[in-house]
C-alpha cells in the first residue's frame, strides 16, 4: 500500500543505513535493519534513508533482497518510496511501526512516490531500453542535498517464537545519454474502499485505471492519473491471502474488452512486461482491474463489538462517520482473534490500539475488509508507464 494495491503500487544505514556507491559511481546500496517479529504477528516498520546527491539519479534497475525467511516467517512486502515532504523531525535511520507509512514524515500520503515494491524474498526490477524512474534530491534542516526515501518493510510470523527481519535494496542507474523518458508509477488503490466481505461469502471488488481519470485514492497513498495517453511498460496486481484472483482488461471506448493480466498466487505474483512494444492507453481508454476474495474457505475472526453483527468496516464507513477525518486512519478492520468463543484476553471490553470502540469479549467471523495487516485485504494496481508523444503519427505515440 497504499492498499492500497496499492499496491505496489508497485520500491537505512552503516548499521542503520548507509548508501555505499559502487559499479563506477552508478550503484547504490541501501539497507532495512534488523528488526524483531513477535511470534504469532505480523510487524510492519518504516525507515528513512537518504542517499547524499547534488544531481537526479536516474535509476535504470531495482533489486530487492528481503533476508530472514524460512517456513513460517515470510516477508509480506518491501515497498521503495521516495519522500517529499517536510524534513522536520525525520530522522535517518529511526525504525517505526506504521502501516504502509501513510503517517510518515508530515503525514501527507501524497508526499510519499512508488518507487519499487516486492512481495518475494528477492526481485529485479530492469526499466525498458531509454526510460528511466528519476529521483530528485532535496535539502535537508541541514542544508545538505539528499534523495530522500522511505523503506516500509512487512513480515509475517506464524512460528511460537520471534524472527529477525531485514532487507537490502540497490539501485542501478543509468546515463543522461541513456535516459530518452521519465517513467511515472501506477499506484491505483480505490478498490480497497469497496472491500465489504461478510463472512461465508465471496465478493468481487474493481475500479479503474486511464487517462484523464479523477484521483480518488490519495487518501490511501495512491497515485495520480496521467492526463494524456500513456505508454504502460508493466502491471501488477497486489493482494492479500483471502484474494484469490486478480484479473487487468483493457476497456476500450466502444465497451470492448481485452485481458491483460491475470494472477492467482498472492504471495509471489508476476508482473506482466509491455516493452515491445509498450501498452497505449488514450483518452477514453482505461483498464479495469478486479479482485475476488475469498471470506468462505476460511473466514476472518475479529472481536466482536455489536452482538450479533460481523465486525468490520471499510474506508467509506470511516467517510460515513468522521468524513475526511476518518480516513488518518482508513483501516476499520475488526481487532484480531483466534478462536471463535468467548475471549476476554484477546477480546477486551477496550483496546488502546483501538480508540473509541468497545468489544462484547466474543471472538467471531468478521467481515473481510482492507486492512494492513495479512488477514485483512488489499486490490490494488501497480506498475509504471511514460507519457505519449501527443504529435506522433499514428502507431509511433510511444517510440522512443
């Protein structure tokens, strides 16, 4: 996220983290710590690193290792932003809880960019011959110049003991001879807000992606549309264990329909490569992505908080009750359980973490809405594309 997919969507320290130049200046090398999972939990942290730079860096590849898997501990994703926003109070490599680190920094998502992400134990990411996903530095309090960016790194444990994480990311850049366009991210993520799954059931959920579109899913990290015809170079659809399906298809202006990508395996999912040539999607034109999910197989458990009614609400509950303000926290998943029955341990009558609700002490199947942790849900759309040459003839829009 944002899911936020989206996605990604869609990529600190000598000891914290440190950038280390390498390959004649043009590899760069940044570090997630080491980090402690408790045993039976999902943990996900944030990290900021910035890279000493007076110039753009034009970075060509991405390779993402996440270290410390085995069996039952597993990363959930690794996802590269670069930062923005105010500099005030960041601090380089201090390790923070958050959720896909929608309250970093000065708690803007719009200030946080895709740059990679992956949800493998390792991934390369090589951008097509001329293009380019460019970074650009800023100064920080100290006057220095820097490209800021943020490491948001999710793991899951399922063992009875803790694990340590961590995770290291290179980047690659390229020439300015080399470099003929900038690529943009695509971080679609307004499907998460229609993630309303009662239990023992299975629902659908879609939104779209094109030219010209409005920019609803700020709220949960997502990006903005293109306004003109863009050249998509890959796709990649991002969601969480009880997603099931998730399925691309280019909408033509007449309604005409064409699959694009389709996945299954939540866990290790492909990206689909439109490099020769790229993928054209103008005015009018937009693809539509979708995700199944799946609270029947094995349905969520939350506490309950209204007797005989599944916990659980969506971002537009949130809308709904608090209006914008609802959405600094857009998750209204139920608090976890384990065991349907009654619980006070896992059910208390209040929870800190959740402010302003109250739990009947029940353990009971919950609603499947998005969420951030492994047992809630995302549908989100990353991948990247570059602007269409609007003069072009026919056909060429995208030749480089």
């Amino acid at each position: 996220m944002l899911t936020r997919l989206a996605t990604s969507v869609l990529v600190a320290i000598a000891a914290l983290a440190s950038a280390q130049p390498a390959f004649a200046r043009r590899s760069y090398t940044v570090r997630v710590p080491a980090f402690d999972v408790p045993a039976n939990h999902n943990r996900e942290i944030c990290v900021f690193v910035p890279i000493p730079s007076s110039h753009e860096m034009d970075v060509g590849e991405v390779r993402i290792k996440n270290i410390g898997g085995k069996a039952s501990f597993a990363t959930h994703h690794l996802i590269v932003y670069s930062y923005h926003g105010s500099m005030s109070g960041v601090k380089a490599g201090e390790v923070k809880d958050d959720t896909a680190c929608l309250n970093f920094g000065d708690g803007n998502p719009g200030n946080l960019s895709i740059v990679a992400t992956s949800q493998s134990p390792n991934s390369r990411w090589v951008t097509p011959q001329g293009t380019a996903l460019r970074l650009t530095p800023q100064a920080d309090p100290a006057g220095k110049q820097a490209v800021g960016l943020v490491l948001n790194s999710h793991w899951i444990n399922g063992d009875s003991k803790p694990h340590r994480a961590r995770a290291r990311v290179t980047f690659r850049t390229r020439k300015a001879s080399e470099v003929k366009t900038q690529l943009k991210p695509i971080f679609e993520v307004v499907a998460n807000a229609f993630i309303d799954v009662p239990p023992g059931e299975t629902h659908k959920e879609s939104w779209n992606w094109g030219p010209g579109l409005l920019n609803l899913g700020s709220f949960l990290g997502g990006t903005a549309s293109p306004t003109g015809s863009a050249c998509v170079t890959m796709l990649i659809g991002h969601m969480h264990k009880r997603g099931t399906l998730f399925t691309a298809d280019m909408i033509d202006r007449d309604g005409t329909r064409t699959p694009l990508y389709r996945q299954t395996v939540y866990s290790d999912p492909r990206a689909k490569l439109f490099t020769d040539p790229p993928l054209l999607v103008t005015q009018g034109q937009k693809i539509a992505y979708e995700c199944t999910h799946d609270n029947a197989t094995s349905p969520r458990l939350g506490c309950e908080e209204e007797p005989g009614v599944a916990p659980g609400k969506t971002p537009l509950d949130a809308i709904l009750k608090g209006g914008l303000e609802g959405l600094q926290n857009p998750s209204g998943a139920a608090k976890l359980c384990s065991a349907v029955g009654p619980d006070a341990a896992e059910c208390p009558a209040t929870d800190p973490k959740y402010p302003g609700r109250t739990f009947t002490g029940n353990c009971v199947e919950a609603k499947l809405v998005f969420g951030f942790t492994s047992e809630d849900d995302m549908c989100i759309l990353p991948g990247y594309y570059y602007d269409a040459n609007p003069t072009a003839a026919p056909g060429q829009e995208c030749a480089l």
